[in-house]
C-alpha cells in the first residue's frame, strides 16, 4: 500500500530516483513538499495543490531563469527522463526541483532578519522589473478586496445553519465595519511580483540570517507594488504568528523591513506606491481577515492543522481574529507607521 506520506513510486521513478530517500518537508499545507535525497544530492518534490494549474511551472521556469541571470538565488525546476517539467499521476500534478539550503521560519524573530527581508525582496523586484513574460497561468483577482468582502457577506447569507455560525457571524461583523472604515487605495500600476511574499517563503542561512532567496513561486503575477509589499508586512511584522488572536502589529520589524527594502529600490518605486505602503497593509489584514473568517463557514479553500484544531472553521475563525486583532494594532500607530515610510524613502 502506498504510503500516504510519500510520494507515488511512479514519480521518483519519473525522474530516475526510484531507489531516493524521501521525507516530509514543511507543513504541506499548500503544496506536498518532500525532500529527496539520492547519491549526496538533494532535490525538492511536490505535488501542487488542485488550485494551481500545470501551466503554471512554465511560468516559472521562465521567471527563475531570468532571475538566475540577474545573480539571485532561485531553484530551478528539473526535467523528468522524458524531458517533461511536470507529470501527471492519479489527478495530481508533479515536479522535481534543486534543493536551495537555508532555513525557513513560521515568524521573525529579530530585526536582523526582517532588514534583510526586505532587501531581498528589494532585489526580486528590480531584478524581475525587466521581465516581459506574459503569464500562461495568471491568478485573476488576487487582491480584490471587495470581492473578498461580498463573499464573506455571502457566506453568512447562505451558512446561517454552521454550528459555528453563532461565533463567527459577531467576528465577521466587527471585519466588515473595519473594512468600511478604510479608505480605497489609489490606482496604481501592476509590476511583477511574488505574489505570497509570507516570511516561511523566505530562506534564510541558518549562520548569518542573511535572507538568500524566495521559494513557493506558484503565486507570481502582476498587481500593485503596495499590495505586494502590504502581504509582506503583514506576515513578517507579525511576532506572534497567524495562529494567535491577539497578535501585534510590530513597528520595530516594520521599521527595519522598510529601512531593508528601500535603499534597492531608490529611483524605481513611485512617491504614490510609498504613501500607499501602510494603507495597503491594512488593506491586506482586512482583506485576510475577511478570507479566513468565510472560510470558517465555507469549511472549502484554506487548509488547517488537524494536529492543533478540532475542525478547519476553528482554524480559520483563529487565523481571522488574528488578522483583525494585527489590522487593530497598526491603525493604532498608523502615524508613527507613515513616518518610517517617509523617513526611509525621503
């Protein structure tokens, strides 16, 4: 019997690794993740999660190319013995990748690391500013805040019977008068981004904490740099984790992750893009907030930890009031927030 832990037999063999040792490699909450290791050499495998399409690892091939041209670190995806990037097996799509050694963590832990954060992303971004790939797997929507609220409305419209509903609907009220209160972003041009610039999407040396790459590539896109950079700080200006309903907002990490991010891109990012940093990071919390708190009616998009929570609507209505507790927490010291920004890009 196949061992659910694993992947098939089928796919090491794929790609001429049927005798690897394998094992589990992060939460696998997205993707399935493994380590494989063979001969001293060590690759990543994954199957992605259904929301991805095949399409979507030649979008990738092409962006971590061009930023393995331009001198950044980027794991480069490698083809199966019939020359193919991916295999179909059983309904689940399959790649093979080289293994990046550094370390990846659930929260920041010093500003040491959130500097160096943001001068990576610094670097992604000016490096992919020159990329003219027109993407075969696109994401629609990403950050369409309204959409996000409308399917929250929805979901208590039409889940009124969860036995949840009770605790969740009180929630869901308290992120949608907070939604109503934020002002709308400016238009603003799309550039290529990550897409889930989330700090365990970040590697780091596990010595010197220098941040060395980004990984998770299957979010990559064109949007609005404030949103990219409001999804960054929102994650890596968050001590406590996504997992605690009475995280902060933290103006040292902020601080640090804008002093880090600014210097590489002088000249590039707009006076607009900059005042829009902070409100696009409460636009992000809100937004997620949202996200989380329909998911804990919905119970059909984001995975949870079956280990910790008794059900994904726990999960999810957890990780909600987390981001309305991080979006409370930074409107409190929004002027102290703006004044890092102007400081930083003068």
């Amino acid at each position: 019997m196949q061992d659910a832990d694993l992947p098939p037999p089928q796919m090491l063999c794929a790609w001429g690794l049927a005798d690897a040792r394998v094992s589990l490699l992060g939460s696998g909450l997205i993707n399935r993740t493994w380590l494989v290791e063979a001969g001293g050499d060590r690759f990543v495998m994954q199957q992605l999660n259904p929301i991805f399409a095949a399409a979507v690892n030649d979008d990738i091939r092409v962006v971590t190319g061009h930023l393995r041209s331009k001198g950044l670190i980027a794991p480069e995806l490698l083809p199966a013995e019939d020359g193919s990037y991916w295999q179909l097996h059983e309904g689940g799509i399959y790649r093979l990748m080289t293994w990046v050694a550094g370390a990846s963590h659930e929260r920041l832990t010093s500003v040491l690391q959130a500097q160096e954060a943001g001068a990576l992303l610094a670097r992604f971004h000016r490096a992919l500013d020159d990329c003219r790939h027109e993407f075969r797997s696109a994401r629609a929507g990403v950050h369409d805040t309204p959409r996000h609220l409308a399917n929250l409305r929805r979901a208590l419209a039409e889940h009124g019977g969860h036995p949840q509903y009770a605790v969740v609907r009180p929630l869901a009220e308290e992120i949608l008068a907070l939604a109503a209160a934020l002002e709308p972003l400016p238009a603003l041009p799309d550039r290529l981004v990550h897409g889930d610039p989330k700090i365990n999407n970040i590697l780091f040396d596990p010595v010197s904490d220098q941040a060395l790459c980004l990984i998770d590539l299957d979010t990559l896109g064109r949007m609005p740099l404030p949103l990219e950079l409001g999804d960054a700080f929102r994650s890596w200006c968050n001590p406590r984790g996504e997992d605690d309903q009475r995280t902060v907002f933290s103006l040292e990490f902020f601080r640090a992750a804008v002093e880090g991010y600014a210097p590489g891109v002088a000249g590039w990012i707009t006076p607009v893009e900059c005042q829009a940093i902070v409100p696009a990071t409460l636009t992000i919390q809100v937004e997620l907030a949202a996200r989380f708190c329909a998911d804990a009616l919905n119970e059909s998009y984001f995975g949870w930890d079956a280990s910790r929570y008794p059900s994904r609507s726990a999960h999810n209505q957890l990780r909600a009031a987390g981001q309305l507790s991080a979006a409370r927490s930074l409107l409190g010291m929004r002027g102290a927030a703006e004044e890092v920004v102007r400081r930083a890009f003068g």
